[in-house]
C-alpha cells in the first residue's frame, strides 16, 4: 500500500508540473475489497486491482452465485497545490449499484450496470493529506434497475477502470450522463461535402466569459478548420458552445473498407488564464435502410456479415482487459465480420474504439432484456424502472455519441406484451432517441408478432428454426412468409444459431436437444450452412447477426457439456479454440486471408474406412492428399465448401492434407480408423473380450 501511495503521489506531481490543464490519473492498483457478510473490523481485506468482479463463483455454473454487496477502499493522497482545482472521480463501470464515501460521507448513487458516471469530490477532500474512498458495490436484484432477467450473467464489482480527473475551474463537463462533454454531429454528408456540428457542455464559475477554440485534423494530424467562440455561463455556472463546419470532399468513414476518422480538440480557456482541453475521434459517413429493406452506407449497400457479443471471457467474467477486447477484434476481422451487436448491455468504450478503427459496425443494446424462455419478467411497470430505463438510455447514447462505428440503438430484446404491456415506454425510447441520439437507427430483437415489432426504425427477429424447433431448412420457409405477410417491415435476424462442444461428435445428423446436455459440433455446422445459404442467396434483410461470436457465461443453463456456458459460439468461452462453423463464415467473409481448413478433424476415431472428407476455404479449388496421394482436385460450391464424399482410409492412423494450388494455403489432420475399445477385467476362452464403436454410436471426445 505504501509503494501505491508513493508511486500515486508521483504522478500527481508529475501533472501538477504541468501547469494548469486536465489531468487524468488511473486509480485501478492498490484497492482493498471485502464481501459484505465480512463484519470482523479486525478481518484481512484482500487486496486487489481494477477490472474485479467477485463472481468467479458462478463461472462454474452455480445458478445461485452470491448476488449482494461487495466494499472497496482505497486511499489517496491529494496534494496541496491542487487546491483550487475540481477533482473528479470518473467510474467506467460498477455492476449494478453503486455508492461512493469520500472520508466517510456519502457522494452520491449511480444505478445502472454497465455505463460509465462520474461525481465531483472537490469539496470532499484533505489538500496535502490521505483520503479515503470507500465504493460500495451491490449486484442484488432490484425491481427498478435493468436488467430484470435474462441469459446472461449479472457478474458484480467495479468491473471496469476508475480514474482520478483533475480540471480547472472552468472545464468542459464531466456531470453530463458520464459523457466526454463533447459531441460531434454531422448532419449533411456527401462524397462532395460534409456539414458537421460541434457542441460542448462547459462548467466554470457563475457569469464568467469564457473562450472556446474548436480545432478540426485529418487523419493525418492536419488542420482542417479552427474555430474561435466566445460563451457566458449562467448562473449555474452552466452552458454549451457550438460551432458548424463543412469538409469539401471527405474522406468518408467506409467501414472495414477504409475506417477513416478525423480529430477534433475542443479547448476552453477561463479568463483566469487556465485552459481545459478534450480531444473526440469522429468519422464522417452516411447510411439507412431502402425500401428494399437493405443497408446502404454512404450509398452504397453493404451486406451485414453480423454477429452478437456478450461481454464476458472465461475465467475472468466480465472484468476484461484491453487484450482481451483486441483478442476478440482480431477474431471478428479473421472470420470477416462487419459488423456486432453488443447484446444485452452496452459495452466497454474500448471495445468501441476498436471498432471505429477496425470499421466494425456496432448495434449497441440497452439493457432492456426480456425473459425468454426463463422465469420472471423483463419489464416492471413502475416509475423508478422507467425513469432507470430513461437514464440509462441517456448515458449510453452520450457516452457513445461520437464513435461512428455506432449505428444502431438497440431498445429491448424478446419483451412480451402479456401482463404489464411495455409498449407506452418502449414507444418513450425511441421517442428519446430519435431526439437525441445523433440520427442513429433504432432497433430490436423480438421472438414474437405483436405491434412491438412496429416502434423502431428497423426490427430483428431471433430465430432459432433447427436448434429449438424444426429443421434448418425451415428457415428458408419463414423467410419466405415473413416476407409475404409484412412486405415493408424494415427486418432483419438478431439471433440466429445452435449450442456446440468442441467435446462432442455425432457420425449423423440429427437435431439434438437443445435443452440436453449432447451438442455435437456438427450440429451447428451444419445448421449455419443452412441459414447462410439462404441469407447469401436472397437479400431480404437489412441484416443479420449470428447468435453468438463467442461462448459466454450463464450460471442457469444445465445445457450443453459444460454448465454454466452456453456453447452457441462459434468461438469457446477463453477464446482458445474456433470451431467449424467459424471456418465455414471465414470461407464466406473474407476474401483478403487465404486458408484451407478440414472440418470433423476434431474427431478422433473413425468406424469405417469409407469417409466423406469436407474442407472450408476461400480458394477457387482445392486438392485433397491422403497418405501422400491425391484424391483429385474440387472446386468451390459457391458457399466455401469442398467435398470427397468416399475417401477410403487405411486401418490405423491417416494423413490427410488439403492444399489450395494457387496460394499454397494447406491445412492437415491424422484421422484413425479402426479403433477398438477394451474394457479392463473382461476375459473370455480366446483372450479378452473386444467392444467395437459400431457406425451408429455417440462418443464424447476431449481432443481441441
């Protein structure tokens, strides 16, 4: 604690030295936490570093993990040269209500999960002495806070950085909904001409006159246009600045194409002579839904090659760390996703940064979650879960207003119009966002027909046609209907996908239980080539969103190899293994990587020296080789697929390779035929007794 100290009070000097602008300093080493059941004062409190969750409990599936409070404590010192300046503590996250003390009197209290807030502490502190912060973190369910259910796991903790922000007097806002203060708006945009509004919240002293210089830079740090604007603040003490400016001939922010971003610095200078400065990435693109419900951006349409995220990783729960967030980009862009829906709850700002500069395009849901198929309700019909819900709704549009990969305005997810109808506030959010979310979509995800499906801007439906229900090819069937029965609902799919274990084989093709615990990889492979299929061959969604990217956490499932997890990834819970299904997207999204990969290589023993072999690849053909023969060469299906449906094996071990002539991509795999299982202790006349696998048996595997 003593080195923590010592090291936070060096870079307190080192900022104060330099003079008298913002200074943000991080506060994530050298906590305390201890559980709320702890009532010994004498009792150890376990150190421990931000991003922390204390739920590691329920990552081994217990539905019942501990849901209540947790305390943090930290202790800083202040020095006494900041003295006159206004000190703020800035919260990126704390899961789901949180309060703060300052030297034992209470701040204040943010309710709401999973967005950033920010309280002033200047009147609080000791100048040129300790001060203790003492955060008290509460993850219990609460009938006025969102989310009320779902799957998904409530993890608690301050989940996410917390950072010290020393500013002027005079400062562009830090109370506003948790925002940067600064918001850029452009409003006209054309390949010839954008028009671009600028506006920041100031704070400072009642009546002052003060200057705000707005500084615009390309991407290659030129300026591009200065702005000078005199303001006076109110009584408050409160007021907002804005600029207009135009860019001839933007350079357009294209997506994965070429995600350009501009800068602009906003400056306020006091007539003290201090000066207060905030710097926004922006990028200048256009887009929306035509008639004939697809997606343009900048005129152009773009088919969505989606997929959903929950923000979670194994092991950690939801307390990731920026290589985390890179991990799960660069999976995206290897399998040539264009696009994400940040399911359930908004999602940490890095994460938001990376999609700006990666041209990953970005649904951001509100954390307005309805049941499903569990227990409870996700909407309570009363005024503090409405005034939550407005709340943060407000926090997440201000504090993701400037990334241009943001779209959409994700509203709910699978509400149900039964009992306390949740359409009179439903109506209210879009009403709220079209007004101030920065000419954003609104969308959400429904399991249902009903006039919910007709609030937002555009609608997605989860379907999951071949894993809950029928068959794969039945999804073509409801494409079909959807589209008779509602021919200009702006639709697209939300969720659609099927439970799979890197553990589990299956030698056919049956659709298992979803419910159950056997979910053979093949499964999902094959439903995946389905859904495609249909969605590559007929362009009648604005999009569509794999349901999910990734394995994620949630306690209550009993499904599937592991409980705990739901396996509907095409990539595991610690990111370590991609499964078939990502091969089969890869072969599909991205053209730039060449690669060859043999799918069913994860099963281990074969019954049969007659094998179909399938390989997944982006070439224009590919050549099969077993033991060092050629089995021909095969081209393209036009969906990435290649096939040797009778490939005789020899008894034992077996090498195959498949090979794309053109780039030399080349993956390879043994596959062993012929093996036997002996069960120990059995015996007969001739030796022991011998059990073979026959062609129609379910084994568990435990090869990666």
């Amino acid at each position: 604690m003593k080195k923590s100290l010592f090291l936070l009070l060096a870079l307190f000097g080192l900022c104060a030295a330099h003079g008298m602008r913002r200074q943000s300093v991080s506060l994530d080493r050298g906590w305390t936490y201890t559980p709320s059941w702890e009532m010994n004062a004498a009792a150890a409190a376990r150190p421990v570093d931000l991003p922390h969750t204390w739920n590691t409990d329920l990552l081994g599936g217990k539905p019942d993990y501990y849901r209540g409070l947790g305390n943090y404590v930290k202790v800083i010192e202040i020095p006494a040269g900041w003295n006159g300046r206004r000190l703020f503590l800035r919260f990126g996250g704390a899961n789901s209500v949180c309060d703060l003390f300052v030297n034992g009197k209470h701040v204040g209290q943010h309710r709401g999960g999973y967005t950033a807030f920010a309280w002033e502490i200047t009147p609080l502190v000791r100048f040129g002495g300790r001060n203790t912060l003492w955060v008290r973190v509460n993850n219990a369910p609460d009938l006025d806070v969102a989310p009320l259910t779902g799957d998904l796991n409530v993890y608690g903790g301050l989940y996410r950085s917390v950072e010290l922000i020393s500013t002027p007097a005079t400062h562009i806002a830090l109370d506003d909904y948790g925002s940067s203060g600064l918001y850029i708006t452009p409003t006209r945009v054309s390949a010839e001409r954008a028009e671009v509004n600028a506006l920041a919240a100031v704070r400072g002293r009642s009546g002052e006159m003060t200057t705000a210089v707005f500084t615009v830079r390309d991407g290659e740090g030129n300026v591009v246009e200065t702005l000078n604007r005199r303001v006076k603040l109110d009584q408050e003490g409160r007021s907002e600045v804005g600029v207009s400016f135009a860019i001839d001939h933007p350079h357009l922010w294209n997506g994965t194409e070429d995600p350009y971003l501009y800068t602009l610095e906003a400056r306020v200078s006091s007539s003290a002579g201090t000066q207060d400065t905030v710097c926004q990435a922006f990028g200048v693109r256009w887009f929306n839904v035509g008639d004939d419900n697809r997606f343009y951006l900048n005129g152009k349409p773009l088919r969505i090659q989606g997929v959903c995220r929950v923000e979670d990783w194994d092991g950690i729960g939801n307390a990731l760390r920026r290589q985390n967030h890179r991990r799960d980009v660069e999976l995206m862009r290897e399998m040539g996703v264009n696009a994400v829906r940040c399911a359930y709850f908004p999602n940490d700002p890095y994460f938001l940064d990376l999609c700006d500069r990666a041209g990953i395009l970005v649904w951001s849901d509100l954390p307005l979650v309805g049941a499903g198929g569990y227990r409870y309700k996700g909407f309570n019909d009363s005024e503090g879960f409405r005034a939550n819900l407005l709340q943060q709704l407000r926090e997440m549009m201000r504090q993701q207003y400037n990334h241009p990969s943001v779209i959409w305005w994700g509203l709910f997810d699978q509400l149900t119009q039964r009992g306390a109808d949740p359409i009179g506030v439903v109506r209210e959010l879009n009403r709220v966002a079209k007004e101030e979310g920065g000419g954003r979509l609104t969308v959400a995800a429904s399991n249902q027909d009903g006039e919910l499906n007709f609030v937002t801007d555009l609608i997605g439906f989860n379907q999951f046609l071949g894993w809950k229900s029928g068959q794969p090819q039945d999804f073509a069937i409801w494409t079909r209907d959807l589209r008779r029965g509602f021919p200009t609902l702006r639709s697209g799919v939300s969720e659609y996908g099927a439970g799979a274990s890197i553990y589990q084989w299956a030698d056919s093709l049956s659709r298992p239980d979803a419910a159950g615990s056997w979910h053979p990889e093949q499964w999902q492979t094959w439903l995946h080539e389905n859904y495609w299929g249909v969605i590559a061959s007929r362009p009648n969604f604005w999009g569509t969103f794999v349901w999910t990217m990734f394995d994620y956490g949630a306690a209550h499932r009993t499904d599937g190899a592991r409980p705990g997890v739901a396996d509907y990834g095409l990539v595991t819970f610690d990111r370590r293994v991609r499964k078939d299904a990502f091969y089969f997207y890869k072969a599909n999204w991205n053209a730039s990587e060449s690669f060859v990969h043999l799918a069913d290589s994860r099963i281990e023993e074969r019954f049969s020296r007659v094998q179909a072999v399938r390989v997944f690849s982006n070439a224009s053909d590919v050549e099969l080789f077993v033991n060092g023969v050629s089995q021909g060469l095969r081209s393209n299906d036009g969906l990435g697929r290649f096939q040797w449906t009778r490939v005789t094996l020899r008894p034992g071990e077996n090498l195959l390779e498949a090979v794309d002539p053109l780039s030399g991509a080349r993956d390879s795999s043994v596959w062993v035929v012929g093996s036997r299982i002996q069960l120990p202790g059995i015996e007969s006349a001739g030796g022991p007794e011998v059990i073979s696998a026959s062609s129609g048996a379910r084994l568990q595997r435990s090869r990666q």
